[in-house]
C-alpha cells in the first residue's frame, strides 16, 4: 500500500487519524512512548513533551469516554464487538498491502459499520 509522503502510516490508517480525536503527529508520539514506532521527531525537545502531555490527556478523556457511554448504556456490547473486529481487521491491515484501488472499499466499510454502530 502506498503511504502518504512523509507519513510513517499507509492510507487507510491515515484516513482513519483524520477521522479520529487524534492527529498523526500525536498517534506518532503515543507509538513512539508505547516503544511501538522508532521515529525522531523534527521538533524542540519541550514541544515534543507537550505533545506527550496533550496526547496522554486525549487518552485519559477517550478512556473516561468509553467508560461514560458504556456505563450508561450508550455503547452497547454488540458496539464493544464492532469495535473489536474492527480494531483487529485494522491491524491486519496495518502489517498488510492493500491495493490502492481497494482503499477507498475498505474505507466505505469501515465507515458504513461505524456509523451503523452510532445511528440514533
């Protein structure tokens, strides 16, 4: 699968970080703090810190998040299941080669089944 000029992901995982609370700079230092992704990063050693810091916070408020909506019976545990299957379909597709014209199908599924998870 092609990657993105000067990103460490392929496309998919890219258009999934658009999608998310995250930005790829930030999924780079959790990676990076996770020892996950080896990665120097062309920036001050304070702002790399704050970006730690703002990155753990996001983390904390997703986690507090899942745990709210969980709780009071928002996400369901069929949604949890999705997830899951989505989550690992991801990190099939992460270590894998898509072709590019199958990006945009894979997309259109992941989006079609999230959505379908969060209809109210």
């Amino acid at each position: 699968m092609v990657e993105s000029e000067g990103s460490n992901f392929n496309n998919i995982i890219s258009k999934i970080i658009k999608k998310s609370l995250f930005t790829e700079r930030q999924i780079e230092i959790i990676l990076n703090q996770k020892n996950l992704l080896e990665s120097s990063f062309p920036i001050t050693r304070g702002a790399y810190y704050r970006q730690v810091s703002q990155s753990r916070e996001k983390l904390i408020a997703l986690f507090y998040s899942i745990i709210l909506l969980r709780g009071l019976g928002i996400l369901l545990p069929d949604d949890i299941d999705v997830i899951s299957k989505l989550s690992d379909q991801i990190r099939v597709i992460n270590k894998s080669d898509i072709f590019p014209e199958r990006e945009e199908q894979v997309i259109t599924v992941i989006d079609r089944l999230i959505r379908q998870a969060c209809s109210m």
